[in-house]
C-alpha cells in the first residue's frame, strides 16, 4: 500500500448532510407541539386553532401519550 492511497484517521470525516440539523429542528418542534401543546399555539392561530387543536389531540392519542 502506498503513501499517498492511505488516509490517516483524522482525516477522514463522516459526511453530514446541511439539512440534517434544520430538520432534526423542526421534528422536535413537531413533536412538541403534537405532544404537549396545550392550546397556547391553538389559540394563537385563530380560526383555524380549534380544528389543529382536535387534530394535536388526535395526534397524542395515536402516538399514546396521556393528555387527560
């Protein structure tokens, strides 16, 4: 084997992605919001908070978390 083929440890790094960290973000936003949101984002949104409140409710369900 010579030399220049071989690559020292340091050398080699393990290939992340750039959208790797935003998405682990936005699923641990999700899952917050789907498992313990308790209406404070509902109601922030309006109109429409009532039917994704059902639906987080819903969600928590179906995931098994306890929520009353």
């Amino acid at each position: 084997m010579s030399t220049s083929s071989a690559r020292s440890i340091d050398q080699v790094a393990l290939p992340i992605p750039p959208w790797a960290l935003p998405t682990l973000v936005m699923a641990a936003v999700l899952f917050w919001v789907v498992t313990m949101e308790g209406g404070m984002v509902s109601h922030a949104l309006g109109q429409t908070g009532m039917f994704l409140h059902e639906l987080f409710h819903d969600g928590r369900h179906l995931l098994g978390v306890p929520c009353h």
